[in-house]
C-alpha cells in the first residue's frame, strides 16, 4: 500500500465521517418544536427519540438525512475507489462512526444503526440480511433494542468474516473473533 493510497483513504474516512456528522435530529427538533432533543427521552439524536420526542415530519427528515449521508459515503468509495471493497468498508464505518459520535453535536449522536442499515442495503445487501438476522437473534431474548444493537455492533466482525480480529468490550475484557468455514466462535480472554 502507497502513501498516496494512505492519504486517499484518510480523506475518503474524513469525508464519510462529516456526512454522518451533521446532527440532523438536532436541527429539527430545534426547529419543529424549539428543544434539545439531548436531553430529552433516550438522549440520543437517533430517528426512534425523533420520532417519540418531536414528531413524525422531523422524524422523515432525520431518516432521509441518513439515508442520504449513508449512500453518499458508500457512492463516493465506490466512484473513486472503483472494485475496492476495503474503501467501501472505510466509507461504512466513517460514516456510522460520525453518526454515533457527530462532531457538530459535542460528540453525541445516535446509535448507527440506522445508518448503518442504508449503507449496507447500498453497498452490499447480503451483508445487511445477515446484520438483521442477527439484530433480530439478539433482540428475542428480551425484546430491547438497546441490549440488540450492541450484540449486533459486537457481531459485525463475524458477520464480514474478520479473522483474528481482536475487540474491547465491556469491562475490560476482550474478544477474539475467529470465523470457521461452518461456524463461527468467539473465544473470550
């Protein structure tokens, strides 16, 4: 890998996480009903504290934000990066990272699902059947998507076929993800 790559996928990284940045959530519950939705409900800038805290019509308008800045990410890896899957990758990630911890908003966001979610449908649909099968698995148990979104965060690695890729969790410990051909097992350290 070059140092022009390098530089490429720096930018690339940069710009996906400005397009999740902007706290669109925030913007419109500032407008429609003149509050901070931080704190309000969850505190989260995410579309479900929108929709319950703010409205319907702000609720549309975060979500084709994030759709918007999802597919942007993932068409400007693709149009300039052409065939370069660790490009997509760097697209996706910048831009859930920016709308989890949005720079405009004091680091605050939501959770990135949701736009997680439409960068997947965009870049690669197998992908987010599997990421929703599992949001789904891990929601059953006791039916809170706050305790699912971060199985389903935990699972990604497994999910695109990381191996041996090593991830902090709560309290400390770590994960090491390892995929078989038929199974995939996580061995806790």
């Amino acid at each position: 890998m070059t140092f022009e790559q390098l530089q490429s996928y720096a930018a690339l990284g940069a710009v996906s996480y400005l397009l999740g940045s902007v706290p669109t959530a925030l913007v419109v519950s500032a407008i429609f009903k003149r509050v901070d939705l931080r704190s309000m409900g969850s505190g989260n800038l995410g579309i479900y504290n929108t929709l319950f805290r703010v409205g319907k019509l702000p609720a549309i308008c975060a979500l084709i934000w994030n759709f918007s800045a999802a597919t942007s990410a993932v068409l400007l890896a693709k149009s300039f990066f052409s065939g370069d899957s660790v490009a997509v990758l760097i697209a996706i990630t910048a831009v859930t990272a920016g709308s989890m911890w949005q720079v405009f908003a004091r680091f605050s966001g939501s959770r990135g699902t949701t736009t997680l979610g439409f960068a997947l449908v965009y870049a690669e649909p197998l992908i987010l059947a599997a990421c929703v099968g599992a949001f789904f698995l891990a929601l059953l148990p006791r039916r809170r998507t706050t305790d699912a979104t971060p199985t389903l965060h935990r699972l990604l690695p497994v999910i695109f076929g990381f191996d041996g890729m090593v991830m902090d969790v709560r309290g400390g410990r770590s994960c090491n993800w390892s995929t078989t051909r038929d199974q995939a097992t996580i061995e806790r350290g």
